[in-house]
C-alpha cells in the first residue's frame, strides 16, 4: 500500500510570496511553516499562511505534481490558488 501525499501552497498573504511543497502529513508540515520550526525559506519570507492543497493517494504522484508546479508561471500557480481560495484564507484551521 502506497503513502498518501499532499501538495501544498504556503504564502505570506494574498498576491505575496508563495512557496510550494509537498508531504505526508500536511497538518504537521503546515504547522511547521506556522511556527518557523525549521528555519529555512518559507521561515525568511514570512509564508505562514495555507492557501491551497491537493490530495493524492501517493506520495510519489504528490511529488511528481510539486516538481510540474514549481516549473509554471508565477501567474499560473495564482490562477491555481484563486480557483480552490479565491479569498486567499487561511485554510490551516480546516484541517481539523
């Protein structure tokens, strides 16, 4: 049996920067980013904010995705971002 995955959006508020990954426990790496638990890019650029996110039943499909993503126009991921949250929420809470 395969891992489930997540891709996900991180930003530091509407239009602002934005950081795509992607895990197996999206509510932990979201946290993670939240609190700056480990320092790194979304920590420096203040991407505290879950706007958007996809299931896949694989981890690997999950990653494949992140990689196809992080290769588009800055304008697609937005247009990708608007079309689940066009309001830019946060969706952290929704998790639980």
């Amino acid at each position: 049996m395969n891992n489930p995955g997540f891709v996900y959006i991180m930003a530091s508020g509407r239009n602002g920067t934005i950081y795509i990954g992607s895990t197996s426990n999206l509510a932990q790496r979201a946290w993670q980013h939240r609190t700056g638990a480990i320092p790194g890019f979304t920590s420096a650029n203040g991407c505290k904010m879950l706007v958007w996110h996809e299931t896949y039943d694989d981890l690997q499909e999950a990653r494949r995705r992140e990689v196809q993503m992080k290769k588009w126009k800055r304008s697609w991921k937005l247009s990708e971002i608007e079309a689940m949250n066009p309001d830019w929420n946060d969706l952290y809470p929704s998790l639980f």
